[in-house]
C-alpha cells in the first residue's frame, strides 16, 4: 500500500478504528498482515482506537497533514480548493466506499477536494491487521489508509472510509460523540450507518483548508 514519490505528505500510524457491513470482504488469504510498529497487543479494535498508541498518532498525523497544506497553499495562494490526489488502486475490494467517501466530501467541503489520479498524495490499501482499519507511511512520503477486512465485516464500509479521510483532512477522533458525527468512529457501535459529517466538522474543514491550517487549527 505503499507509493513511492517524493512528497513529504502523510507521516507516522494513525489509528482510525472503524470498519463495514457492506463490503463484501476479499478473503484472509489475499489479505496482507500490517502488524509492525505495533508496541502493544490490542484486544479488540475499540481497545486499539482509545490507546495512547493511536492517540499519538493521530496528533503526529494531523501535524504532517497541516505542514502539507501549507506547501500546497504556498504554490496555489490563489486557488480555491487545494486538490488531494489519492489511488485506490491497492484496495481493490473497497473501491465503491473509497469513491463514495469521496463523494461525500466533495459535497460537503468547498475548500479542498480528493481527487484520484496518478502520484497521489496518500493511497488506500487492504488486508488484515488485529488492530483494526488505521492510517501510516513508510517514513519517506507515502502515506496509505489501510482497511482491515474483518473489521470491515463488522461496522459501515463508507462510514470507516469516511472517516479515516476525515483524519486525511485534519480531522481528530471524538469517541463520545452521537452517530450523527462521523468523527465518533466506532463510539456508537456497530448499527451506526452515517458517512456524513455533521455540520460543525464539515465548517472546521473549510476553515482549516481555507487558511492552511492556521494557529486555530488546535488538535
């Protein structure tokens, strides 16, 4: 799940905790494990998206994701949306929820926009990890979102798709929120259905685009 290219964009393990019902999930035995840089053993996915582990990570995430928009905004001042390029060309099995998620926040965001295309910026990949559905790099660029398949068999498709892309856009993780706040994740169990963002993170996404993640931008 890993593309090679130079762009300094998305570092370090971002634990997303999510999954699907809707996927009609690739067997294990095509799946590729994902289970180093662990430091420790989850026993379940929710026990991994509330460790300090993930925690970290989406703080070291979303600090590589404001530095990228920045540079983005530097080379387009003038541009209206900066433009995220991502492949889906390694997940194969989660290509509807990977184009519907885009979607979603296509519609919902107007200052910047995911794009699939060639030298993406992050790429998508899938297989099996006990930790669940989380997002890293191979610490030279290229940064991926990975999709956990048994996980996948337990919660919303788009919803996690959605959601590990929100963090993609700067997005924290707030566990006790309702389902109607996709950045809730896993919080409101398994029989969540809704991929959207709530108001409140869709005008937080403007707002951190907008300004290339200015000093309002706090984790």
């Amino acid at each position: 799940m890993k593309t090679r290219h130079p762009r300094a964009l998305l570092a370090t393990a971002l634990g997303l905790g999510l999954a699907a019902a809707t996927l009609g999930a690739a067997p294990a035995t095509a799946a590729t494990s994902s289970t180093s840089g662990t430091s420790g053993t989850y026993s379940s996915f929710t026990s991994y998206e509330r460790s300090k582990e993930n925690a970290a990570a989406n703080k070291a995430f979303f600090d590589a994701v404001r530095k990228s928009v920045a540079q983005k905004r530097a080379a387009n001042p003038g541009a209206q949306a900066v433009t995220v390029v991502y492949s889906a060309a390694s997940a194969p099995s989660f290509r509807t929820q990977i184009a519907r998620s885009t979607q979603i926040w296509n519609s919902s965001v107007t200052t910047v926009r995911l794009q699939e295309g060639s030298n993406p910026d992050f790429v998508y990949r899938e297989g099996n990890d006990p930790r669940g559905s989380y997002a890293s790099t191979d610490g030279h660029g290229s940064g991926y979102i990975f999709l956990d398949y048994r996980q996948n068999q337990q919660y919303n498709s788009t919803r996690v798709t959605s959601h590990e892309t929100g963090h993609v856009l700067g997005l924290p993780d707030h566990y006790s929120g309702p389902c109607s706040e996709l950045m809730s994740g896993g919080g409101p169990g398994t029989s969540c259905q809704n991929a959207t963002p709530d108001q409140r993170e869709r005008s937080r996404v403007n707002r951190l685009w907008q300004n290339g993640f200015a000093p309002a931008a706090t984790f």
